[in-house]
C-alpha cells in the first residue's frame, strides 16, 4: 500500500513546484482528489499524505512524514521549490502548529485552509448528513464524503489537543501563509483568524463566500483552487502580484 497519492502535471512541462497536502479530521487522501488535479493541471507536483492522528501526539510524526513525502517529487533526488504545505482542519492546525520548529526543514510557504476555533464550535453529532452540512453544500463532495469508506463519520466532533491549537494559534512563522476560511464556517473563530493574520511577517486572509468548513473541497472548489494557485505564482515571483487590477467593472 502507497504511503502517498501523487498527481502529476502535463507531460513535457517544466514542474513549477511541489505541495504537499495534509487532511483534516475523518478525511483520507481521497478527499483530495479533485483539488490535486486541479493544481498538477498548472504543473504543480501535488502529493497528498494522510491525515495526522494528533490524540496520538503525532506532530513529531507528521514532520518526519513531510520530510520524507517531499523527497523523490523531483525527476530526480530532491524537491522542486518552492515546496509549499497545504493543510485543511486539523491538518492545518498541525502545519501551523509545526512551524518554527527545530525539527525538519520549513516549507517555503504554507496555506492553511479551516482552520478550526481555539473554543469549541458547533457540534455535529447526529445524522451523516447534518454533519455533511457543517462540510460543504458541493453535492460533489458530498457523494464523495459518503462513498468513501475509509471516512470516519463524526469525526468533527473529535477534539484537536488544546496544545496543538495553541501553538498553531501562536505561531511565529516567517514563512508566506495563505488562509482560507468560508463565511458560513461554523467551526472557525473568524476574528481570531483575523488578528492572526495581521501577526504573521507575511499573510493573506482570503474569506470564500457561501463556503463552509470544507473550503478546499466546497461549492466554490474552483475559485479557491485559483486562489491558492495564485498566491504559488506570486510566490514563485518573490511575493510580487503578477497582475494588478488598475480598474474593475464591478
């Protein structure tokens, strides 16, 4: 059994980068799928790992699998830079929270995707599909979610370990960050998001309309993969926008 799921851009074109995406609660690589396609259609090299188990203390874990799961993405020995992580839920939670740590090698960025709340937010415990109604409205991924067995329903009313929160809460990262949050995120604490925001050296708060917790994999899937294959863009051009908007019509 393969430790990764891997998806390659067009044959013949140079690899713009590599990302490294890591799910959230219940989720598998499955999960993934579709946003992985999407990025290795820009020529993005995009290798899903799976979901942490934090209740386990997995973190030391987690960043010896990255390490390991950025190495071989290149043609040849090595990584294609930038290397960027990728996490959704408690999977963001890990990245933020492993940022500035001794242990391992940083990224060259990171995108954290529904990021939950410090604080306890709504509860999904009851039927699969009010739980799916916390995730997402994409009736996509909703089949998918139901169709997956190795998905473990319930799992959002799983604790993330406090401590685990905290430090991604209290992160000092240096490194570029994009945050990705729906409006309609039940379980994120969007004013906190906000001031993290504003603590990091370089961060973007990007709030997705109608999303919900599942912003990656929501109805909006396609703009929220153009945002992030945006900002790997302007990180591969050391931050600076590509396109500036001097008028819009709308």
């Amino acid at each position: 059994m393969t430790q990764y799921s891997d998806y390659f851009g067009p044959e013949g074109l140079r690899v713009r980068g590599t990302v490294l995406v890591v799910p959230g609660r219940g989720e598998t690589r499955a999960t993934y799928a579709r946003f992985g396609r999407r990025l290795a259609a820009d020529a993005y090299r995009v290798r899903v790992i799976d979901a942490p188990d934090l209740d386990a203390g997995d973190l030391d874990g987690l960043a010896a699998r990255l390490n390991d799961a950025a190495e071989g993405t290149a043609v040849e020995d090595g990584v294609v830079r930038p290397l960027v992580l990728v996490g959704s839920d408690s999977g963001a939670a890990a990245i933020a929270a492993l940022l500035g740590r001794a242990a391992g090698g940083e990224p060259d960025a990171v995108v954290l995707a529904g990021l939950p709340g410090l604080a306890p937010g709504t509860s999904t415990a009851g039927s699969w599909d009010e739980e799916l109604d916390v995730r997402t409205s994409c009736p996509a991924h909703r089949g998918a979610l139901t169709q997956d067995p190795e998905v473990r329903r319930g799992s959002l009313d799983e604790a993330i370990p406090e401590a685990v929160l905290t430090a991604a809460y209290d992160s000092e990262a240096t490194v570029p960050a994009l945050l990705l949050v729906g409006d309609a995120d039940p379980l994120a604490d969007h004013e906190a998001l906000a001031r993290i925001a504003k603590s990091l050296a370089s961060a973007r708060l990007s709030v997705v309309h109608g999303a919900h917790h599942d912003v990656l994999n929501d109805l909006q899937h396609r703009s929220v993969a153009a945002e992030v294959v945006a900002f790997l863009e302007n990180l591969r051009n050391e931050l600076r926008p590509l396109i500036t908007v001097r008028s819009s019509a709308w």
